[in-house]
C-alpha cells in the first residue's frame, strides 16, 4: 500500500515525467550497477532506508523526508486521499454504522442476538457486557440478528440506550452511552470534473506506463 501511495504521489509532483518504477532503476543503477562489490561474491552495495529515500526525493523533485518520517518509519495511515486525487480519483470513507456499540453476534445462535465478541476499550465494554450475554430488547425495541443495524439506524453517537440482557438465569438491565462509527466502508469513485492532464495521469497510471 506504501509502494500504491508513494508512485501515486511521485507521478503527481512530476506531472507523469516519474514514477516508482524510475525510483526503481535508479537505485538499480546506483547501488549495484555502478557500486563497487560489497564482497568478492555480491556485486554493488545494497542500501540503506536513507539511501532510498534520498533517491525517492531526486525522482520526486521535491522533499519526502516527511513522507518516510510519517508513514515508513511512523505509523499514521499513508495519504490516501490525496494520492488518489493525484489521477483523479476520490477516495471515500463511509461508516458502516451510524454509531459504534462494540460488539459482533454469534452466527451460531440464529434466533436470539447473542454478542460472539466484546471489543475492548469500546462502549459495550465501557457497559460491562460479556460475550455469551443475549441481548433482548434494545432501547425498548426486541432485537434479533436481523434488525440490529436497522435499530442503530435510528441513533446518533453520544446517545444512551437501555437495553435488557439475559445473562445466563439472570436478566440485567444495562445502559450502553454509543460511541463514534468505528468500522468504515471504503470506495474509489472517479472525479468527473478532474483536470484533463489529471484524467491524463489517471490513464497512463492504469496502463502501466
């Protein structure tokens, strides 16, 4: 994904003139082409991470230290965004739930909601429910493994909702506070209204050149 990133970057900074595949043959080139053997038996050199990085920005035309710093060495999430819109497309993010509860049903119990998995640090952890526990009503509406997203529909994070549980012969009533979307959908989707020489890259991109 790095690798998917950082070519998307390098063909927008230099107008489609480079791409990965230049960085490629460049330290080729320079680190065992043109590098005196490192023994009798391995030609050139190899390289360091510096080595690469600083042929990376040469390519590039531009400085990329940051890049490397944030997203190599780092670990924030790689710019998506933007380097898809380097050839003209968007890159989406979509919650799969309108809010965050923190937790994911038995597929074996097809009748009851019964929670398979807690995820910790999440709202239904923050509420102490266990996996095992059959959730029976939710906001004073009867659950079933069907209807779950179709009742999440009708919140918003930061709401508080009763729910009534059957926790082996005992039934608890529990509040849960739900939380902000965790779990995303993503999409690419062309930019319709994208620059020409940006539609341009796009083409010479998914063509290999």
């Amino acid at each position: 994904m790095l690798g998917l990133v950082l070519d998307l970057l390098i063909r927008g900074k230099t107008g489609g003139r480079a791409s990965l595949d230049d960085v490629m043959r460049r330290a080729y080139e320079e680190f065992y082409l043109k590098s005196p053997n490192a023994t009798y038996y391995l030609r050139g050199r190899g390289y360091r991470p510096e080595d690469f990085e600083g042929i990376v920005s040469e390519v590039s035309r531009a400085d990329m230290s940051a890049f490397f710093k944030r997203y190599v060495r780092g670990v924030e999430s790689p710019p998506y965004e933007e380097a898809f819109a380097r050839v003209g497309l968007r890159f989406v993010r979509e919650p799969r739930t309108p809010v965050n509860v923190g937790i994911s049903a038995d597929e074996s119990d097809k009748a009851n909601y019964t929670i398979g998995r807690v995820r910790p640090d999440s709202p239904a952890a923050d509420a102490g429910l266990e996996v095992g526990d059959k959730i029976l009503f939710f906001g004073g509406l009867k659950l079933t493994p069907t209807n779950f997203l179709k009742l999440l529909g009708r919140y918003k994070p930061g709401d508080r909702v009763a729910l009534i549980v059957q926790r082996g012969p005992r039934t608890l009533q529990i509040s849960i506070t739900l939380g902000e979307p965790q779990i995303l959908n993503y999409r690419i989707e062309e930019m319709m209204d994208a620059p020409a020489e940006t539609k341009g890259l796009r083409v010479a991109w998914l063509n290999g050149k």
